[in-house]
C-alpha cells in the first residue's frame, strides 16, 4: 500500500504556485484497508476517502472503461493490482497527469514537466475522446494559464465536436466550467479554443465578438460577454447554460438598460429617475454598481451623471413626504421631489 500525491497539487508546485488542495492516489490497497486504517469513506462513484487527521481525499488507483454516451459513461475499476500508471492514464492532460511519491520524487510518465515548460496543453491519451467535458477543462487551463494547445489535442477536440460525442454534455457541468474559464485571468482564451474546436457555436451560438477585456466578478465578466445581444438572447443563452440567477439578472439587466446607458450625456432629469428604477438602483445598490461596471468595460460609457442622480435622488427623504401626502399621491409626490434633487444636482 503506498500513497501519492497527484495531479493539480504536483502541476502547481511545479510551477511555482500556492498548493490550496492536495489529492492522494493509494496503489495496493483495498477499501476494507483503507477504513482499517482510519480513513473515512466518502466516494460514491468511485473509492475516495479522508485521511483521519488532514482530511485531505485518497482515492483508490482505477481505470476507466467507456461504456455510455457523455461524462457519466463509464465503468469504473478500482483494485490492488491497478498501478499509479494505469491511473495517470485515465486523466486529461500530461500537465495534470504527475505524481510525487512520499520521498518527494516526481513521478512523470506521459512528459508533463516538459509540456509545463513549453506551457503547452496536450491529452494524455485517446481515452481523452471519451469525456466531453475534457473539452471545457483544455478551454479553462487556457484561461487559466493563457497557454495554447497542442494541435493534435486541437484535432481530437474537433473530432468529438463533429461526432456529436459533445451533445451529451450535461447543462449543469458546461456551466461550472464555463464559469471558471470565466473567472480566470485569461477568459478571451477560453473562447478562443471553444471557437477553434467548433463548440462555441453549439454553446455560445449567440455570441459574436469577444470583449477585448474581461474584469470584475463573474456576473459583471458574463454580462460583458452577454453586452450586444438582444433580449431574447440573452434568456436563450442563460437558459442553455444554466446560469445562476445572479447572473442570469444582470445580464437581462444590462441588455434591457443598454440603449439608455449609452444616452446618458442627453438625459434629462425624469429620463434619469426611471433609469434609476428600472435598474431597481435604489433597493440594489450593488447591483447598480455592477451594471455601471459592465457599461464602463463595455463601451466605456461614463456614468458619473448618472451616480449623481442616484446620489441625490437618494438622499430625498421619502418617509418625510409619505407622512404628510394622501396615500395615492405618495409614489408621485417621491418622484417629483426626486426629480428636482436630481435636476439641482446636475
């Protein structure tokens, strides 16, 4: 029974980078082994379990068999005569493909140090066709790392797209790693690959150009993305992607808003205060922010007039004239006196 340290944490060491999580292959070891020696099951697909006083994960060496359509087809094998090799074999990418035993030595079968100093991302085996999700994670170490990918790699890529193995990828899984990409430094990489290997016109069909620049947080980075679409495209996106509802919200938020933003420097005031409420601004101010943000990065729209209003129109003490006006004059009289706050303000 011997323990190794694998994949992410080795590649990141490698590189030089904070180690957040450690994984652990055990070759030689049978479940039964593993509790009798204090480790708490916790696998459901396949023997994963913590280590009694780190709680760090140790799987039990497999392989993997194809035996169905998309990333759930597969049977696993998981028993003491699997080797660390054989289990290697099975992952996505040389670069997440290494090992370190206990004495510290790397473990490195399939060349992954050296695709890390090439920063090049390249499959470990033909296996890799296997899992239509393996696309997504390539497109997400792109936007990770900025890294190009190797052209064979590229050419399996396209294969699955074109065979249709990628139709069976599931909602849920696109979105957790098409928001990651998105979260990383590097974004426009993520949908550069998915261009190159035809998947982003079966994900994104909507899209048709790339920001030029990707910043903030996830909502702000996709309704930057979401920016030019109309509407209705934006639902169908959101709807196809599964995402969040904070997300899915301020990209609506952005497009319904879009032609008003842009028209900011002409308002006058009242046109100001229904921005405001359409933009729910006075109830979610940091939403507000955000949908300010993505115009910023979008078209570099300056919304200072626009933060003014809100500042003023804000500051009009509503309470004040709900106490002393009849109850079907209140919403009128709040916005009149907020209208002129406003047109004080400018």
């Amino acid at each position: 029974m011997k323990a190794f340290v694998v994949g992410g944490a080795v590649r990141d060491e490698l590189l030089g980078l904070p180690v957040k999580d450690r994984d652990h292959v055990v070759v030689g070891a049978t479940p039964e082994e593993m509790v009798a020696h204090g480790f708490k099951p916790v696998g459901k697909d396949f023997p994963v379990f913590l280590h009694p006083q780190t709680h760090e994960e140790y799987a039990l060496a497999r392989t993997e068999r194809k035996s169905g359509r998309g990333y759930k087809g597969f049977t696993v094998h998981a028993a003491p005569d699997v080797t660390l090799e054989d289990d290697l074999k099975r992952r996505d990418l040389t670069i997440n493909a290494m090992a370190r035993d206990e004495a510290g030595n790397l473990i490195d079968p399939f060349d992954g140090r050296k695709d890390l100093e090439k920063k090049l991302l390249r499959h470990v085996s033909p296996a890799f066709a296997e899992d239509p999700v393996r696309i997504l994670r390539v497109a997400r170490f792109a936007a990770r790392f900025g890294w190009g990918v190797a052209e064979e790699t590229m050419d399996l890529m396209r294969g699955m797209v074109a065979s249709g193995e990628a139709n069976y990828l599931v909602p849920e899984r696109v979105w957790q790693e098409f928001a990651k990409g998105l979260g990383e430094k590097h974004p426009e990489q993520m949908l550069q690959v998915l261009e190159a290997c035809s998947l982003r016109k079966k994900l994104l069909p909507e899209l048709k150009s790339v920001p030029k620049r990707f910043s903030g947080s996830l909502p702000v980075r996709f309704a930057l993305l979401a920016w030019p679409l109309a509407e209705a495209e934006v639902e169908a996106l959101c709807e196809r992607l599964r995402a969040s509802n904070e997300v899915r919200e301020l990209a609506l938020l952005a497009s319904r808003n879009r032609q008003a933003l842009r028209q900011l420097s002409s308002a006058d005031p009242q046109v100001l205060l229904e921005l405001l409420k359409r933009a729910d601004a006075f109830r979610r101010p940091e939403r507000f922010d955000e949908l300010l943000e993505v115009a910023k990065l979008a078209e570099d729209i300056d919304a200072s007039r626009l933060t003014r209003a809100l500042k003023a129109a804000t500051a009009v003490d509503a309470g004040a004239i709900a106490k002393s006006a009849p109850p079907a004059e209140i919403a009128k009289r709040i916005d009149e006196a907020r209208v002129r706050a406003i047109a004080h303000a400018l």
